[in-house]
C-alpha cells in the first residue's frame, strides 16, 4: 500500500454511534487513520484542530448539520473531499451537497464495498488535485520570478517567502542592502497576486521634500497653490486597485510619515485644496537599506510606522552570500550584454570567475553588472582574462584581495597596454590597488584624464573626485613633467 495514502486520516462525522463504528472497521482495513465527531460542531471543532484528508458527513445530525458544515468549509477555503452519508429519503438534500462541492453520497446501509471504492478514489484524486496545483505553482513562480538569477538556498528560500506572501493583501517591508534587487521582488510580489492586473506605482521616498510631498503623495486640484495649473492624481489615488511600493522608505522624512501612517490606516486621501475624502484601495510594499532599531531609537523614523509597514519582513540576502551565484550572474550579464551590443559570444577565464567569487560585492547585483560590462569591454580577444583593478568608486575593500589575473602587466604601463584591463598584486589593498591602478592609466594616458576615465571604466567626475581624495593629481603632473 502506498505510504502517503496509508498516512491518510479521515474524519468520520454521525451522530449514530452503530455508523461510526461500522466506518471505522471499513477505514482501519483500508489502513488509514480515523477520528470521529457525533455531530456538526464537534466535527467543525476535529476540522479546526487537524489535518484531515477525507470527510464523511452524516447529512443529519443534532447542533449543525451536515449542509452547516459544509457551508463553514466553504467560507473558510477548506478543499477536502467529503462523502455525504444519508438516509434514502434525504436524496434531494444530497444533490444538494453536491451542488455544494460535496465528492459524492452513500445510502444508509452503507455497502462496505461501495464506501472502500469510493473513498478510495476520493483521496487518490485529491493527491493527484495537490499533486497539479503544485506543479502549476512552480511554473507561476518560474515565470513570476523570472528576472530574478540564482541556485543558492539562500535565494530560493527568499523567493519561496515571497510566494507564500504574494496572494495575501498584507504589508511588506523588503530587507536588504543596495544593488541586491529589492524592487525586483517587490514587483514579482505585485505580480503574483490577485492585484496583478492593477497598476504597479513606484515612489523613492527620499527624493521626495517637505514642499511636494502632499502633492506628489495624495495629488492637489486646480488653482490650489501657484503653478497648479490642472488637477494632478497623487501617488497613492494612482495605486488604486493595484500596489504602491515606496523604495528606500527609511529615508522618508519623519514630518512626512505622519501622513503616510494616516492613509495606511485609514486607506484615504484628501488632495490639497479639496475638502472631500477619497477611499484608496492598494496594497503597499516598502523597501530599506536601513537599520530600523537605530532610527527609531535617534527618533528619525516612527515606530507607529514602522509596525505598519513590517506586517510581513522579507530579507534579501547580499551576494557574498549567495555562493555559486555569483558565477551564474556574471555568465548572465556577459550574455546579455553580448546580445544586446551585438557582440559575438564571450566567455570568462575560470581564474576570473574565481576572482569574482572571492570578491565581497559591496555593492551586490548592480556592482557586479557594472565590472562584467567593463571587462566586455576591455576584452582582448573572445575570452576574459582579467578584471578591471579598479573596482568601484567609494566601496568597502572586500574580504579577500583579487588575486593576481594572468594577464597582469608589468611596470611601466606603456603606451600599447593602455586598453588591456589594469590589475593589482594578491597582497596590495584594495586602496593601495586603486592609487596604483589610477597612477599607472593615469601616466599611461599622459594626464589625458578623459582617456583614463574610461580605461578604468568610470567616468570623469569620478576619477577627478579620486584623485583630489587621494592627493595624486599635482603628483602625478609633477612625474609626468620630469619624464623625458
């Protein structure tokens, strides 16, 4: 006999002590568990407090009957088979359990072969009923999760929490640093629920200011203030029906919570200049880099607020924590860049894929998307060798220094070297690589500061900030002149 069906209880429910024990002798040699209920509440009361997989119902029964207990599993969403047992002349009321969502109804006898064949297939076609709806919902998982890569358990256990919250109306407080693709799952979240066919409204709370914020938020009518020249629809009235999600929600201004507390808890908004209320139907999703506890303790974030937004807290692991993942991403990026710039197939050297897992990822998804662009970029030939030695602007240094690629160049940089990717020793700093990575380009380029911007894959601004932080530019100028 099958395990899982063995395992199988079924709850016997009749007010005739006779019946239940005559069911009970046919249930036990079938192998399955029993409980038993001789009558509607009690057998409510059995389907509260157990996993129950088959449900025989006696139609009659004293206190609630059997179309009461029917009717309770309805409205509460229980999908369990149930055989209605019935007296012949109560055939009328047994179609209408049927109408109900009852499986089927035995007449009183009952024949010990008709109920073996019939509970029987009851639970086999409940298996095979769970057994679809689970391959149906990883395929909706696969789809609505999609744009989001990784194998690690650290992902699929973040992307399994956020299917099991995604058909609920509760708020969602998204956990996680900068880069590691928060607003991603807030839109898988959006996308796997009942509101997936209403609107997706985005707000990043922390370019909004004291001035604009009630009109931005919850909009203004015309003639309100200067310059509202028409009627504008405020973020939350456009979230309408579908899920507003407020990026970095831990840099909102705490004159501005107050009002945000006021719409979540009673789901209206007032526009500026207008007297009447209007209700909003949304649900909201928010998104943090921050630590909550300090803020709250500083004062600089409501804990009122704070309790509304965390009904349900989902973390979203950075990448040095998400072990092989680091390599699929990086095979991903450099996929995806190939095909959108045209660009023939190209592949990473194992040394190079070894170098971006040692690699911290201060700045996570979007730091790592950046480095494999610029060593697309910087390639010499249809294999990546190296990396870019300068990393990233203003990052933290990484666990572990890059080791040395093989294809490191020696000192001096000559003119010819400058378009091959500039790399550091296992044993320098990540500072003392960047000062050099910078000097070496920097000389290379012959104080050409727009050529060397873009050797090291950043931009002007950026390298100038880095040479007045480190001191280097009246250095550097002074060993370019000496040199003949």
């Amino acid at each position: 006999m099958n395990s899982k069906r063995a395992n199988a209880t079924v709850l016997i429910a009749d007010d005739s002590a006779v019946m239940r024990t005559l069911i009970s002798h046919v249930i036990k040699r079938l192998g399955y568990k029993h409980i038993t209920a001789d009558d509607g509440n009690a057998c409510i009361r059995l389907l509260q407090d157990n996993k129950v997989d088959l449900l025989l119902l006696d139609i009659n029964m004293p206190g609630k009957n059997g179309i009461d207990v029917l009717a309770y599993m309805k409205e509460n969403g229980l999908e369990i088979p149930v055989i209605m047992i019935t007296a012949s002349d109560d055939i009328s009321q047994a179609v209408q359990c049927i109408k109900m969502g009852a499986y089927e109804y035995l007449t009183k006898p009952v024949d010990n072969d008709r109920l073996e064949i019939t509970a029987k297939n009851a639970l086999s076609e409940q298996s095979l009923k769970k057994k679809v709806e689970l391959l149906e919902k990883e395929l909706l998982q696969k789809d609505i999760f999609k744009r989001i890569y990784g194998e690690s358990q650290a992902i699929k256990e973040c992307i399994g929490q956020a299917t099991q919250v995604m058909e609920t109306d509760v708020n969602v407080l998204i956990n996680g640093e900068s880069g590691t693709g928060k607003e991603l799952f807030a839109q898988a979240i959006h996308n796997g629920s009942k509101r997936k066919n209403g609107p997706f409204v985005t707000i990043n709370c922390a370019a909004i200011t004291n001035e604009l914020a009630d009109s931005l938020l919850f909009g203004h009518v015309k003639g309100s203030f200067t310059g509202a020249n028409s009627d504008h629809t405020g973020f939350f009235e456009q979230a309408d029906g579908g899920t507003i999600f407020l990026d970095e929600i831990g840099d909102l201004n705490i004159e501005i919570q107050a009002k945000v507390l006021r719409v979540l808890q009673e789901h209206i908004v007032r526009r500026v200049g207008e007297k009447k209320e209007r209700p909003v139907d949304f649900r909201l999703i928010s998104a943090t880099h921050k630590d909550f506890s300090n803020a709250i303790e500083t004062g600089s974030f409501r804990a009122d607020l704070y309790y509304r937004l965390e009904e349900y807290p989902l973390y979203i692991p950075p990448l040095r924590e998400r072990g092989d993942d680091i390599s699929l991403l990086a095979k991903h990026f450099l996929e995806s860049f190939c095909i959108a710039n045209n660009i023939e197939p190209l592949t990473f050297k194992p040394l190079v894929l070894d170098q971006l897992s040692r690699y911290d990822w201060p700045g996570n998804i979007r730091e790592l998307q950046n480095i494999v662009r610029r060593s697309a970029i910087n390639r010499t030939g249809n294999e990546i060798n190296a990396l870019p030695g300068f990393l990233s602007a203003d990052h933290k240094r990484p666990k572990d220094a890059l080791p040395e690629p093989e294809a490191s160049h020696p000192e001096p940089v000559t003119d010819t070297e400058i378009n091959h990717p500039i790399s550091a020793p296992v044993e320098t700093s990540l500072k003392d690589a960047e000062q050099q990575a910078i000097a070496r380009a920097y000389e290379a380029c012959r104080g050409n500061q727009t050529k060397t911007a873009r050797i090291l894959g950043i931009s002007r601004s950026s390298l100038y900030r880095k040479l007045k932080k480190y001191g280097m530019e009246k250095s550097i100028t002074l060993s370019l002149n000496k040199t003949p």
